[in-house]
C-alpha cells in the first residue's frame, strides 16, 4: 500500500470515535435467520426491527429447500456472466415469471440489485440526454448516474412541480429518462407516480422506477408501486431486487423488448459482473410463487403496519410521512441517534440508525421496519421500549 493512502485512510477515526462511547451501531454480528427473533453472535435474543424482509421469506423451509436443489443441479456458482457462459434454464424461467408479475414484455436479471441501477442508468443516461433524479434516489441510482453521458438534474424529494420546471427548459426531443424509488428505504414514503407519468407524457420522457422496497409490499399480490396506482403501462422500466421481500440476492430490470436487448448487449454491469448464482435465482423464483400463493401475508404485513403507524404516532413519535411497513423514527441528532439504538439493542429490539450522509443531519432518524412474520404482540412489545428509551434520551416527551 502506497504510504500517502495509507495515512489519508488513518486520519478517519470517526468509527473509533463512535466505539469508544460504546455506540458504535454497525457490523453486529448474527447467528441465525432474518426470523422476528434472532440470536446475535453473543448469544442473545433480540427482536428484529431492522431487516428488509418485509414478507418474511428469508428463512422460509420452501425457499431453503430449493435453493439446496438448485445447488445439487447446477452447482454453486454460474462461473461467467450472463453473456457468455453464465445463463442457466432458470435464469430464464425466472425472467419470464417476473415480466407476467410485474405486466412488461420481458425481464433480465444481475447479480445485485444495486448493479442493476449502476448498469441500466448508465446505459440509457445516453449522449445529449438527460437524467433527472429524485433528492433521495438510492445511491445506486446516483452512481449510475455518475457514469452515464447523459446531464444529471436533481430535483427536492417527491418535488412534482420543481421537477417539471427543470424538465421543460430542456429540449423536447432529447432522451429523457425520469429515476425514482417506488418506496423510499429510509422515509417510508410513495413516489408520486400518476403525477410523474403525466410529466413523462407531456414532456417525452421515459420513467424509471426502483421498486426495491415496493416489490412484496405495493400493487396486487406485491407488484409494485406502478400496479399499486394502476400505472403499470405507463411506467416505462421497473426495476426491483431479490434482497428484500423475495428473501434472496439479486434484482432484475423490466420493460419493453427493445430497451431490454438495448440492455443485454449494453449494461456493463450485466456482461461483465457473474451472474446471478443457481441457489440464488431458485430461492428467488420459489418466493415469487408464494407471493402470488399467499396474498394472506402481504394483508398481515398491513394489518401490522397500521397498527405500528398509530401506536407510534399515539405515543408521540415523528414518523414523516411513511405511508408502508418503513416507519421512520425521527431523532434529528446522530449522537443520540446512536445512543438510542445501543440502548434499544440492550433491551432485545434491533433497530438501525439513518446518519448523514445517507439522510441530511437535521433528518437522521431511525429505521424501525416490519416483516410479515411479525405479531401485534411484538410490534407492541419494540414501541413500548423505545418508547421509554426515547423519553430517556429526550427525544419525545
């Protein structure tokens, strides 16, 4: 390692800084499955608030059971990408199961869901074009925008009407392509999309929505956002992940044919990343099933979520404006931001902090969210310690 990179890396300390406190937040070990109780690696129970299972299919039997079979069959890895040698039977099946389930032409899936953002925002942010990003936008969409060609503008979160001043002053026939999460991961709000879809039409643009957290959660069966408003049609791409509702790795792109074989022989990320392995794609597609099997879980996962909303709000906490099973607690301080979530890991309730630079510093909050395995009982159990907690660390009275 070359000595001037090694001392720039040493002069960040805020990690020790944090530790020597005793709150340092990340890197907590554990030893089972993303269940409502997990055993941390210090043998301790705790409740789980902060994982992105939202249907609670992570350790489901069926998902486990295929993913075994996938690896008796095709092994434990595709060892190539997609665009050579890495492209099983399966990959494919699962593409065309994931087009019928969220209403495109067709569908192709990476190895990551954040190399889904990276490769298709950079691909289709053409030459002469324009890219136009929500404030809050993942990071993958802000590197994906970083590497395209395309003039990136930003517009203030869920901002239609900053948006639509921006978007006018550029040329009418210039490529245009609108990028927002479905769901925002720290906020727990909707993108307004039937307001987005009347500017794509009105402006020519193309919209792009990151349906991460909005897959298993919004629309019919979990679908989405754009099902969620009737938009499906008039939403031109939608991307979504594996990592979260469907208890898997990985994420996919769907749209029309001709911009997905744009894709397939464009996306850097797709032909020069490994594909997608075989346990992977099969713990995948087994989900999808249920998603559509069950649609008993996703009514839990709502009858949780209201109810969380109203104890929350009952006992004075900030919220925001969620709208979905993401409740964001407002602490508007990292330090006690910090605090809270040791003191709350003391008390059995896993919950995870929202510092900047992921939110500004007047917004860092905490990220209290639900799984469909969760009971009232649990959800109950989580707002009454931190409710204490909070009033303890002066953040509600």
């Amino acid at each position: 390692m070359q000595k001037i990179i090694k001392e720039l890396c040493a002069k960040y300390t805020v990690p020790q800084e944090v530790k020597a406190q005793g709150i340092y937040p990340y890197y907590r070990p554990i030893s089972s499955g993303q269940d409502p109780v997990v055993k941390m690696a210090d043998g301790s129970d705790v409740l789980m608030f902060g994982s992105n299972s939202y249907l609670g299919l992570s350790d489901d039997p069926r998902l486990k059971e295929a993913a075994i079979a996938a690896i008796q069959k095709y092994g434990t890895s595709c060892s190539g990408s997609r665009f050579l040698n890495g492209t099983l039977d399966i990959h494919e099946e699962l593409e065309a199961k994931l087009a019928k389930f969220v209403g495109k032409d067709e569908a192709v899936t990476y190895s990551t869901g954040f190399q889904v953002n990276l490769g298709v925002v950079s691909c289709l942010g053409m030459r002469g074009g324009y890219t136009f990003l929500d404030s809050l936008d993942h990071a993958c969409i802000i590197d994906g925008s970083r590497l395209g060609f395309a003039e990136v503008r930003k517009f203030p979160h869920n901002d239609v009407e900053a948006l639509e001043k921006k978007i006018k002053r550029v040329p009418l026939d210039a490529p245009k392509l609108i990028v927002v999460d479905g769901v925002y991961s720290m906020e727990g709000d909707i993108a307004p999309v039937p307001e987005l879809v009347r500017i794509c039409e009105t402006y020519n643009a193309s919209l792009m929505i990151d349906d991460a957290h909005g897959l298993g959660v919004l629309g019919k069966n979990g679908s989405g956002t754009a099902s969620h408003f009737g938009l499906t049609e008039q939403t031109d791409l939608i991307m979504g992940t594996f990592s979260k509702s469907f208890g898997s790795l990985g994420g996919f792109i769907a749209g029309d044919k001709e911009v997905l074989n744009y894709l397939k022989h464009n996306s850097r990320s797709l032909i020069f990343s490994a594909s997608m392995t075989p346990a992977a794609v099969a713990a995948a597609s087994k989900a999808l099933d249920i998603m559509n099997e069950e649609p008993e879980r996703l009514e839990h996962l709502w009858k949780l979520t209201h109810h969380a909303h109203k104890a929350f709000k009952d006992a004075g906490f900030d919220t925001g404006h969620t709208q979905t099973p993401i409740i964001p607690l407002f602490v508007r301080d990292t330090i006690k931001a910090m605090t809270i979530v040791r003191m709350a890991y003391d008390q059995g309730v896993f919950i995870t902090p929202v510092i900047a630079p992921a939110v500004p510093e007047s917004d860092v909050l905490i990220r209290f969210a639900l799984m469909a395995t969760h009971s009232i009982a649990q959800v109950d159990e989580a707002v009454e310690k931190l409710s204490v907690i909070f009033k303890q660390v002066g953040v509600i009275e």
